[in-house]
C-alpha cells in the first residue's frame, strides 16, 4: 500500500505570510496531484506535476516535484485569506489512474486577515 | 468543464435502511470512484470502476456494494445503514489515459448521517 504523508496538518498564519506544505512518500508515483478543498465541497484540482524536479506556478502557488517522484512541496507567497482550505496531495501509481488515487491526510490552512 | 453531480448535500437515513448515493459525470469518463472522507482518517476509497459493469474494491469496501449499468453513472449502496458509515462521501472521475495524468474531478459530496 503505497502511503502519503502530509505535514503540517493545520497551520494558521497571517495574511501576508509564506508557508510550505510537504508530501512525502517512500514509494514513487507517476505524477502527483494537489487539491483545494472547502468546507461542505469537493476537492479541487490545482495542479498535476509528472516529471521529477518539476515546477509549476499557480499565481501566488509553487508547487515542486521531488526529483525521485516520492515527494512533493506547495509553497505559497504572501497567504491571503481566500487561501484558506484543506490542501490534499495525491499520488497515481502505474495503472493509468484505473485503480484510485492515494491521497494524504491534508493540511487545514487558515490565513487570518 | 467537467461536471460531477451527486444526487444529494445531505441525508439522514435510519440505522438498518438500505441506502442509495447516486452519482452523474458529463465528461465520457472511464473510471468513476468512491471515497469516504472522515476527520482524521483523510479520504479512503470504497469501491472504484473502470468500465460498465466493471468494479473493484478499494480500501474499505465493506457495507457496501456498487452498481455502474451506464458509463455517466455510478451509485454507491449501503445495504444495511449502519452508524459507522456517518461520513462524507465523494464520488469521483477520471479518464483513463494509460499513462501519467488522472486527475480526478470531484463531485460536491454527500453528507450522510446515519441515526
């Protein structure tokens, strides 16, 4: 079973502030995703990285692939409180996506004005 | 965009109740799947399909049953209700690339409460 592990679990900062989230995993995935998720909602997709070491911008959102796909990293600049939400990771493994997604547990993040 | 529409926010159903949560995509996916999302415990799957007529289970599969007669819909059962199945149940799909992009689109969830 192929586990990932999210840190921190809950974070609350200031408006205005940076902050980093990690994924981490001891097993390889063929891409990982990251998701939104408000309170009552459905995830939301925000991004897919593939490739090992790679970095995609999302606005004010960088995520970052590790370079061994094991683990992955969502830092955000100058946080605002539409920020706010539970950011999940995913990770697909080898099966084109037919066999679920494993998620992490997730990171409550708060941003107070 | 791609729409995933469960049948309902919220439900409260009886303990012992069979119990049905529908769920409609609009985008021709292949997979279409089941989670439970609970404090604590994250988002688990139940059950997924990768074709009509096709299921498997996924991590907790028990209590429950699946049916997916149409490619657009997939219904998740509870046959007996039971009050450890109060959670939040999300179905999900994807299409099948055969490869590395399987993004999993949401719908709005079920919060069911089982008394």
């Amino acid at each position: 079973t192929q586990l990932l592990e999210q840190s921190p679990q809950f974070l609350s900062i200031q408006e205005g502030e940076n902050l980093t989230v990690y994924c981490n995993s001891s097993s390889v995935f063929s891409s990982l995703q990251w998701y939104r998720q408000e309170p009552g909602e459905g995830p939301v997709l925000l991004v897919t990285v593939v490739t090992g070491g790679e970095v995609k911008k999302l606005k004010r959102l960088t995520f970052q692939f590790g370079d061994a796909r094991k683990d992955s990293s969502l830092h955000i600049t100058a946080a605002q409180p539409g920020d706010t939400g539970l950011y999940l990771c995913a990770g697909a493994g080898s099966g084109g996506g037919a066999d679920g997604l494993t998620f992490g547990k997730g990171t409550h993040l708060i941003i107070q004005p | 965009d791609v729409k995933v529409t469960q049948s309902s926010r919220y439900l409260v159903k009886r303990t012992g109740e069979k119990v049905f949560l529908e769920c409609v995509q609009d985008m021709d996916h292949e997979n279409m799947f089941w989670y439970r999302q609970d404090p604590g415990l994250g988002l688990r799957l139940i059950y997924f399909s990768y074709d009509v007529k096709m299921k498997e289970k996924g991590d907790i599969p028990e209590g429950y049953s699946v049916s997916r007669e149409k490619k657009e819909r997939f219904s998740l059962i509870l046959e007996s209700a039971s009050t450890n199945q109060t959670s939040m149940y999300l179905c999900a799909s994807s299409l099948y690339t055969g490869g590395v992009r399987t993004e999993a689109f949401f719908g709005q969830g079920t919060r069911l409460t089982v008394v």
